[in-house]
C-alpha cells in the first residue's frame, strides 16, 4: 500500500468516525437519560431504606453513573435494586442494538467512500440523509446518483438498502433527540 493510499484511507476512516459520532450522538444522550432514570429510580428505593443518594449503580460488575455536572469519586457503586433489573434489561438490549448498528453503519460508510477522488466524490458516495452532518455539503447538488457515486454492484447495492434505511431513521431521529 502507497503512502498515498494509506494517507487517503486514515482520511476516509478519520471522516466516517466524525460521521457516526454526529449520526449516533443523539443516541448517546436517549441512552445516558435512560440510565439517569434508574440511579434516580435506585436512589430512590435507597432513601427509602436510610441510604444516601450514590447517584449510580452496579450492574453485573459495570458502573452506571448519573449525569452530572461534577465527577463522582470512586468505584465503589452500589448494586441495582432487583426491581429495577427489568429495566436495565431493556436497556442493555437497546444499547447492544445501537452499537450493532452503528458497527454497521461505519461499516457500510466506509465501504462507500474509500476510493473516492474529491470533494464533490464524496459528497456523491454519501446517503442524502447524511449531507447534514456536513455543513460544507448543504449547498453541494448531487452530479451522480449514490448507485453511481460509489460504484456498487446490483447486489451490493441491494444488501445495502437495509442499510440505508438505518441511516435515515437515526438521522431523522436526531431531530428528536
């Protein structure tokens, strides 16, 4: 591998992770007000028993923290009250299932921009859910459809309308979180 691709591919790779971050940063926040609810709803069940708010939870040996302004100290978390278990069940199933698809969206991206040869390439190769996330793209028309833009073959493309179904429900989604 050239320099020169090496170069161009740690660019590409630099820029999808840019791209995701954005995409799934709303993610992120849904997640974290998830977990606020349960230390919330744990320090609750502890006030009720004399304990003091730890404004976080162990669950099967991972910490959960509250979302604060200040650093909490320590590892010492207390465990999650049983009837919250429900809870951070769902939980952990919702956060397995973003990252499964953020994996596969970064995945996919990446697949669609390496190789690209400028500006306007890239702008081509990218889903229109995400132009976006690139404010340098909101004026940039498209010269080629995607299907052109990146080169896919029938049956790539079809694999990855699933895909691209993903991207445009977390992109819309960030208009809600």
């Amino acid at each position: 591998m050239s320099k020169e691709t090496r170069d161009q591919y740690h660019q590409t790779m630099r820029f999808v992770d840019q791209v995701v971050h954005q995409l799934f940063e709303p993610e992120g926040r849904r997640l974290q007000s998830i977990v606020d609810r349960i230390v919330e709803e744990n320090d609750a069940l502890r006030a009720k028993e004399g304990k003091f708010s730890a404004e976080s939870f162990k669950f099967y040996g991972r910490g959960y923290r509250k979302s604060t302004p200040f650093q909490i100290w320590g590892d010492d978390f207390p465990e999650l009250y049983p009837e919250l278990e429900p809870k951070m069940f769902a939980y952990l199933e919702d956060e397995k299932n973003i990252l499964r698809d953020r994996q596969q969206i970064d995945q996919a991206l990446a697949k669609y921009l390496l190789g690209f040869t400028s500006d306007q390439n890239v702008r081509d190769r990218m889903p229109d859910t995400l132009v976006s996330l690139v404010p340098s793209w909101n004026n940039m028309p498209r010269v080629q459809s995607w299907e052109e833009a990146t080169g896919l073959s029938v049956q790539a493309i079809k694999r990855s309308q699933k895909t691209l179904e993903k991207i445009a429900v977390y992109a819309a989604a960030r208009l809600i979180y």
